[in-house]
C-alpha cells in the first residue's frame, strides 16, 4: 500500500510516495514521468551495497539504462569538487536533457545530486529516493539544492523541485541510531513551529517513534511530508513563510561548520538550535516557561539534546553572521511563539544571540 502526497506548484507539481517495499517499484514509479531515457544514479558506497543493486535492476526491468556515479560518504564532501565528479559522469555518459537524476541516500547525496540536476545542461530532472529519516521528512522536498562552501553551508545552491520523491520506510531498518534520532530533530521542529497538534501526537507516540514501530514511523513521516508540502506551497523560494523551516539553524549551522561538520549531526546541530531559540523566545515573552520544558522534554525522550560546543560565543555569533537570512548584517532569528506557532526575530543584539546560547547551555 502506497500514500500519495501531491506537492502543488503548477507546472512543478510533483508526488510523494510513502510506502513499505517501493524501492522495488523505482522503475515503474520513475516511469509515471520518464520513460526508456537514462538515469544518473547517485549515491554513496553506504548507501549503494546496501539498497543499488535493488534500484538499479528495477530501474532497468523498466527499461531504462543506468549509470553510476557513487560520491564519498560524509557531510565534508557535499562540495563543488564532488559535485564536479558527477557531472564528468555525466558528461562522459552524455547525459541529455530529457535524462533524469536519481539521488539514492540520505540529505548530503540529495542536496548534492539536486544541485548537479539544477545546473547540468541548465537543468534536467531529477528524482529522490531519501533513505535517511532526515532526508524522507525534509529534504527530499521542497527543491533547496546545494553543496558547501568553505566559507558556509549550503552557500551555492538552487531551487530545483525534483520530479517525484519516493520514500521506502523500510530502508530505516538499516539506519543507524543516531541518524534516525538526528532526524527526529527535524520532525519536532515541524510540530513546534507549525502543528501543536502534531507536537502532542508525537509526545504521545515518543515510545513507539523511539521503538521505530513502523506504523508510527510510517505515520510520522507522512504528517512531515505534508506539513512541508504545506509550507513549500505557499512560499517556494522562501520569501517569507518557508523560513521558518530554518528554526534552530543558524545557530546549528554555526556550530556544525565551527566543529568541520565531524562532531554533530545536522538534527542534533539544529535541536541544539532550536532550544537557545526557545530561550530566545522565552526573553521575547512568546513562549512560556511550561512550554520550553515540554520542548526540552520531548528532546530529552529522544535522546537528542546534545550540548554546545565549549566555544567562546563570539566565535558562534561571529559565524551565524555569515548565515544566507542576514540581510544588511543583520541577523534573523526564528522563533517559536507558543508550540505551533512562529516568530521572526531581527537583528537581535549580540547580547541576546549570547544570552540564548548561555540559557541553552545551563539547561543540559
Ligand atoms: P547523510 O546524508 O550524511 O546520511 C547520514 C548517514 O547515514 C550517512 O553515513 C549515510 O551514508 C547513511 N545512510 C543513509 N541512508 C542509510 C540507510 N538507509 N541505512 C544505513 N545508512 C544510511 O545525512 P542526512 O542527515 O540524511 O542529511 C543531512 C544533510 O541534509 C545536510 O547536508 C543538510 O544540510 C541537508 N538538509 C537539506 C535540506 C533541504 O531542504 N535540502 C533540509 C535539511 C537538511
Ligand atoms: N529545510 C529547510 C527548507 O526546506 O526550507
């Protein structure tokens, strides 16, 4: 039994599959938008041994040829030199315009491989197959592409919607443990800024979710996927409502990039975020003392409150100041207002930015 979540962007329009066992149908899924063309399957070695022999036959029983073009397995090279790899593969496959990308593995080959499908022949469709929990309740949705620059994450991108997203619950079997709790980052992120309904339902279900019942799971990303749709919706190039899909992230940005992306998960970078935001909230009066304690406890069921790096905060600030939101230098913050709600905070004192961050440490 499949789902079917329909992201509507006029000509962009594109499905979400949900469903046990769809990897085995990639063929005929990517079929419903392409047929007998060639495919570009990027992925990692992880990734690949484990579930590229399944897409790649699919894929070809129907009907389609298949090059590989595998990328090393880490957040430290989703960068332009990768990126340039794959597209030699390309290049040296010939690649045509009405060829397709298909990006198999979690948010690094998703936001890589849809970064090449933006700029290759200036543009050329692609499809994503999320494999991590991450990667199936965010960002395979939602058309942001990018690689890293040395300077900042995600600074050379696009906004490129893929042509169908399939996500095969299943392949979390193999995930492990903490790339699943990672992505529970994202998923209470949704509930807090957009969903209090959502946000219950997930503390009521914490055992199940931290157990991996895969009705729950299944349940859980589906209410991601559309929350996301929701919002990519009504602001696809983030002028405004999208970004708050950012709480959380210009302090977790910071700290990733402040640690080379080696000691943090992105999920636990950005839930680490999210709790200053609170305490930034919390000084704002949007959000109460109750409501910062269930957000904390909720985080703490997951397991996913990991502490701030011991660096001074100039050096954090000093960071988030290269964030893509600054605008005339000064940063934009958001916050929650209640759980379920939203708030934009600009140009936020360096004090405060401070005061955030110290309030979040005192609370591990
Ligand atoms: P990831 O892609 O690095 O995957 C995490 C690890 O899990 C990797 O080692 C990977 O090889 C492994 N893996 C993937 N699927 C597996 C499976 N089924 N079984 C076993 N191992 C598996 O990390 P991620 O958390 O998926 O993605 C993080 C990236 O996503 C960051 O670069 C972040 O910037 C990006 N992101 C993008 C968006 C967007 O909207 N484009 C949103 C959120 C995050
Ligand atoms: N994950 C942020 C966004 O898609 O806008």
């Amino acid at each position: 039994m499949k789902k079917e979540i329909r992201v509507e962007l006029g000509d962009r329009t594109y499905p979400i599959y949900i469903g046990s066992g769809l990897l085995e149908q990639t063929g005929s899924l990517v079929n419903t938008c392409r047929s007998r063309c060639q495919v570009l399957l990027v992925s990692n070695p992880t990734v690949y041994e484990l579930y590229g022999e399944k897409t790649k036959k699919s894929l070809r029983e129907s009907g389609f040829k298949v090059v590989v073009s595998l990328m090393p397995d880490g957040e430290q090279y989703k960068n332009m030199d990768e990126a340039m790899k794959v597209i030699d593969v390309a290049v040296a496959a010939r690649l045509e315009r009405g060829d397709v990308i298909a990006a198999l593995g979690g948010g690094v080959v998703g936001d890589l491989a849809g970064f090449v499908a933006s700029v290759y022949h200036r543009g050329v469709d692609y499809v994503q197959i999320p494999t991590t929990l991450l990667s199936q309740v965010d960002s395979s949705i939602g058309g942001k592409v990018a690689v890293n620059h040395p300077g900042g994450k995600n600074l050379i991108g696009a906004f490129h919607q893929p042509r169908l997203v399939i996500i095969d619950p299943r392949t979390l079997d193999t995930l492990e443990e903490r790339e699943y709790r990672a992505g529970l980052g994202e998923v209470v992120k949704y509930g807090i800024i957009y969903d209090r309904q959502f946000f219950q339902w997930l503390e009521q279900q914490v055992s199940a979710i931290n157990a991996r019942e895969v009705e729950a799971v299944t349940e859980m990303i589906n209410r991601s996927c559309l929350i996301k749709k929701a919002i990519v919706e009504q602001d696809e190039k983030e002028q405004g409502l999208r970004a708050i899909l950012n709480l959380g992230h210009t302090f977790g940005h910071a700290v990733e990039q402040l640690t080379d992306y080696k000691v943090y998960r992105h999920g636990e970078a950005v839930a680490m975020g999210i709790v200053a935001a609170c305490h930034m909230a919390r000084e704002y009066g949007l959000l109460s003392g109750e409501e910062t304690d269930r957000i904390k406890k909720l985080f703490k069921k997951i397991q996913l409150l990991r502490g701030f790096p011991s660096l001074h905060e100039e050096y954090i600030f000093q960071t988030m100041l290269k964030d893509k939101k600054v605008q005339a230098q000064e940063l934009q913050i958001i916050v929650p207002a209640g759980i379920g709600g939203h708030e934009f905070i600009t140009a936020p004192s360096r004090e405060q930015i401070f005061r955030a961050i110290n309030s979040a440490r005192m609370s591990e």
